[in-house]
C-alpha cells in the first residue's frame, strides 16, 4: 500500500483540500483522486497528486 497526496488549489494559491490516499498502485490512486475531486466539484480547479517525490497526476 503506498501513501499519496491529493491538493486542491484556487487560482488565487488559497488551498481548497490537502488529503492523504492510500491505494495499492498508481493507477488505483489516480481513479481514487478522480473520484474525490467529483464529489467535492474540484475537478475543474488546480491539482495534484504525489507520491514520494513523484507526480501521479497534474491539473491547471
């Protein structure tokens, strides 16, 4: 199981969610992150999502 990150941004920098996934690959984190950012209707707003030093994913 690896840990991710998933942040959520304004264009203005304020931070609209910061949240910790765990999932057992890349691909289930990113289908996790997705999921998220859909029900909380930050799809359309700047985010990431990290694991370790490496980007999974990467909205502007």
């Amino acid at each position: 199981m690896h840990e991710y990150m998933l942040t959520v941004f304004e264009k203005t920098g304020e931070l609209l969610l910061e949240e910790k996934i765990e999932a057992t690959s890349d691909e289930a984190a990113k289908e996790a992150a997705t999921k998220k950012l859909e029900e909380n209707q930050y799809i359309e707003h700047t985010h990431r999502l990290v694991r370790s030093g490496k980007l999974i994913m990467f909205h502007s």
